[in-house]
C-alpha cells in the first residue's frame, strides 16, 4: 500500500485521537459471563473487545472459549478492567487485544500471566492518520489549492497530533493479515487443533478477500470521494479503497460545533459533493445531526463496528461490514 497522504486542514476543535473523540463516562467493564473465561477444557481466550472475540471464535471454532473484556454496547475506548477481569486474564491460555486502542486492557494484560499474549497491532502494518486520511488525499488536496485553509490563518499543524490509527478490522486486507498471525500463534498455543486452526484461518481469510472485492467493486465509481463521520475510524477503509474521510469530532462527541466549523464543513461539502454526516451506533448522534442540520445534509449509520448491540445492522462483523457499503453506496453517489 503507498504511503497515505494527510491533507492537514485544520477543522476548529477536532479531536484526532479516537480516545479523545469519544469521551464517553467510563463504564463498568464486568462482564456477565466472565465466569466462563479460564479453567474450562477448551482453549481459553480473553478477547479485548469484539473484532479481537470475532478473530478467536471464527479461527477457534469448537475448540476455544471466547469472553471478552468489553460488554456488548459498551464503548472500547473507555473500558476500565476489573479486579474480577485481573483474575480472570490469569486463568486463561491466552489474551487478544489491539495495543492502543484500550490503555486499560494494555496495562492489565502486559501486568497478567497469561502465557500466549498476542497482540493484533504487531500482525499488521499500522499507520499515522490525521483528521483527513484517503489514498487520493494528495489530488484532492489540489483541488483545493486556492482556497485560503484555515491551517493558514491559524498556523496551526495537525501532524503532532495524529498518532497510530488502531481500526485496522476495517480494511478487510489488514483484517485477514491479523486473522492470519492469529491463527498461528493459535496453532503454537495449542498443536492438538492445529490442522482445524489452520483449516479456520484459510476460511476467514478467503471470506475476508470476498468482502475485499465488494468494497472495491461497489465504491469503484462513485460521483464523490469524500465522507464527513463523527469519528475518525475509517483512515484504512478511506485508504483502501481510494476515498477521503472528513472527521469531525470535537473533544466530546456531545460538544456542539462552532458556528466558523460548519460554515467550514458545509463549505467543503458543497465543493465535494458531499451529502451525509455519518455517525456510530455506540456513540450520540448530536454532533452528526447538528452539522447535518446546518449544512442541509443527510444523516446516517456508519458503524466502526467496535461492538455488536441490537442496534447494529447486522449479526456479525459481515453483516455490518456490508450495510457499511450500502450506507457508503448512497452517501458517496454509485454511478
């Protein structure tokens, strides 16, 4: 993949760490069925949080007992470990996790026993994104070229704040490279499953190549590039398949935008043909509304998929990976 080019304009206020843009209260992180994790016949795994559960249980198949540290609905990046969740990550054969995006998790699995830690970020290649990340950043820079950017007025850079972009599940490619390091360390961990570790993994990764092909088939032409999320988790998507996502968030996803912000934004959306703010299922929608409203524009889902509750569209990771493109299909305008 060529290396993603950022154009640093500045939009007043954003948040481009994904902690920082969701600033939700902290929740508890019991788990109901965290009596199940550890000491059971099966292969024991403690996932971080869901696209981490959704690689063990996919790969594991009957073999593993999956439990996560993240309840369903609770937001990831928020989570705090519990004395109970200690104990029980000291049970386990082994802990899954994405170092980066749950501090707490980090901390609490670096600090365990656990015999096989295996960390996703270290599977694939993660990269730096700013508040605007996309494959033809650079052209649409140019495109811009005569307008006076705020970064200008301002002298302000957004480059020491962007940091290494954890949603790596997002792109299909980067997935099934983890998927891939995950079933080994699988088949290292536990050598009787091996060959069904193995026989899994080539499974998940074959599927993961279809889901690859629908992006890139269905957002092939499309009569805009650009999509404006509350969030700023889809930098590798954008990337992957040539498009450009705006992030918005202020600090707090409850923070109302400036009146100079989306007089910015509905400047840009009319130059890009933009037509929908996108927001998350975990996430309150009050930002996305407030600009949508002002800048006359639509509103809809665009789900990181960091968890699976009743409000996803969809069952599993699939399910919402592919209502992701239909959303991105008619907010992008499929030709």
């Amino acid at each position: 993949m060529s290396v993603m080019n950022v154009r640093r304009r500045h939009i007043s206020g954003i948040a481009v760490t994904a902690a920082a843009a969701l600033g939700l209260g902290t929740l508890s992180a019991c788990s109901g069925d965290s009596a199940a994790a550890g000491n059971t016949d099966k292969f024991d795994v403690v996932a971080s949080f869901y696209p981490m559960a959704f690689l063990a249980e996919e790969i594991g198949g009957d073999h593993v007992s999956v439990t996560s540290l993240t309840e369903p609905g609770q937001e990831p990046h928020d989570l705090e470990i519990s004395a109970k969740q200690r104990a029980q990550l000291e049970e386990t054969d082994a802990a899954l996790f994405l170092k980066g995006l749950q501090p707490s998790a980090d901390e609490a699995i670096a600090q365990s026993g656990v015999k096989t830690k295996i960390d996703a970020a270290t599977l694939t290649t993660l990269e730096e994104h700013g508040s605007e990340v996309g494959g033809h950043a650079a052209e649409h820079e140019d495109e811009h070229a005569g307008e006076e950017h705020a970064e200008d007025e301002h002298g302000h850079d957004h480059g020491e704040e962007a940091g290494k972009d954890p949603h790596i599940w997002l792109d299909p490619v980067k997935y099934a490279e983890v998927a891939e390091g995950v079933g080994k360390a699988f088949e290292k961990a536990d050598p009787d499953h091996a060959a069904d570790y193995k026989k899994n993994t080539a499974a998940l990764v074959e599927r993961l190549g279809g889901l690859n092909t629908k992006f890139e088939t269905g957002l092939k032409d499309t009569k805009t590039k650009v999509f404006i999320t509350t969030h700023a988790a889809f930098g590798y998507l954008a990337e992957r398949y040539g498009l450009i996502e705006e992030a918005i968030s202020g600090l707090s996803p409850e923070s109302e935008p400036s009146a100079a912000r989306i007089k910015e934004l509905e400047k840009m959306a009319k130059a890009d043909g933009v037509s929908t703010v996108f927001y998350e299922t975990l996430v309150s929608d009050k930002t996305a509304k407030t600009v949508a409203n002002d800048a006359n524009l639509e509103t809809d889902v665009l789900d990181p998929i960091e968890g699976i509750t009743d409000k996803s569209r969809g069952d599993d990771y699939f399910q919402v990976m592919e209502a992701n493109l239909k959303a991105l299909q008619t907010a992008l305008g499929v030709k």
